[in-house]
C-alpha cells in the first residue's frame, strides 16, 4: 500500500512538467511574424495561480532584452502572445485579472478607457486554446484573438502598462518575469 501511494504521489509531483511540454511550443516559434514585422521569441513561461497552468505567455521583441524598463518604454514593435491553457479562465476572470493587474501596473487615470476598451475584447467566451495576440507597432496595440483581429488600442503609454503587467515591477508572477525575460 505504501508503495502504491509512493507512486501516486511521484506522479503528481510530475505532472507539472507534463503540462509544460504538452505542445505549446507550435504556438510558441523563435521567430513570428506580426503585422507585417518579423519578431523573434525573447522568452516565455506559464501563469500559474495555485498551482493550476492558466495561460503560456511569450513575449516577441526585435532583439532579445533581459531589461525589463528598456523593453517598457521602447518604441519599437513588440508583441506578448497569450495561450489561455485552462478552462477555469472565463470573461469574467479575465475582467477581474486585467483590472487586478493594470492596477498594479500604472496609475494613470487617463488610460481607463483604452482598459475597457480592452476589457470588452474579453467579454466574447473564452475557451481553452483561444491564442491572443498583443501586436505594438510604434503608437498602437493590435489586438488578435486565433488570428482575428479584434481590437486596436492607442497609444505608447497603454503599451506600458499592458506590458507592466508581467515586467513592471510589481508583476502578476515573478517567475513569469523572469521566463518572459529570458531568465
């Protein structure tokens, strides 16, 4: 009996790094074109909360960059690649985590807008595989969900904060920081 728990208990220990190798990387290439600019893949990690896989974010630069206040204020195009790996995510999670982490991002009043604006993108249904794409481009943020485009958001400033979400420097998940950054 107790090598039987033994076992189970070795297995769940290792089914994290089952996840993690579950095939994300054909979502995840080095190099990806978005909106015309070839971008390579500077890093990438899963968010976790609890111990559940959420979603595996990749952040695309024009040159790979472990400096996370360069890579916020560069204008320059960039973009961040959001795989939603969990069910448990729905629009109104979405809603809470963005408002959570925007919060924690910048206290620029002037950007609530563009925020909802981003909000709204999330209240269409939220599936496990919708891949989203954040495509900055000197002045804008497209946005594209499984290859459609969805919103464009303006602005450097919205940019900033977007990004400050995950390399401000108070991120959702540090780890998540570190893997974006190369680390």
């Amino acid at each position: 009996m107790r090598t039987l728990l033994k076992f189970w208990l070795a297995l769940l220990c290792l089914l994290p790094f089952a996840v993690l190798a579950d095939g994300n990387a054909n979502n995840f290439p080095a190099q990806q074109t978005f909106a015309g600019q070839a971008l390579t893949l500077n890093g990438k990690g899963i968010r976790t909360k609890l111990m559940f896989n959420l979603y595996t974010a990749g952040l695309y630069l024009q040159g790979k960059s472990t400096d996370a206040a360069a890579i916020l204020v560069a204008d320059q195009p960039m973009a961040m690649r959001l795989e939603i790996t969990s069910g448990m995510i729905t629009s109104d999670k979405m809603e809470e985590a963005v408002r959570e982490g925007f919060k924690k991002s910048t206290s620029d009043p002037h950007i609530q807008p563009r925020i909802e604006q981003l909000i709204a993108v999330f209240k269409a249904e939220i599936k496990e595989r919708d891949v989203y794409d954040f495509v900055y481009n000197p002045s804008s943020t497209i946005i594209i969900k499984n290859g459609k485009q969805t919103a464009t958001i303006a602005g450097a400033d919205f940019k900033q904060a977007f990004l400050g979400i995950w390399l401000g420097d108070n991120p959702v998940q540090a780890s998540l920081k570190k893997a974006l950054l190369g680390q």
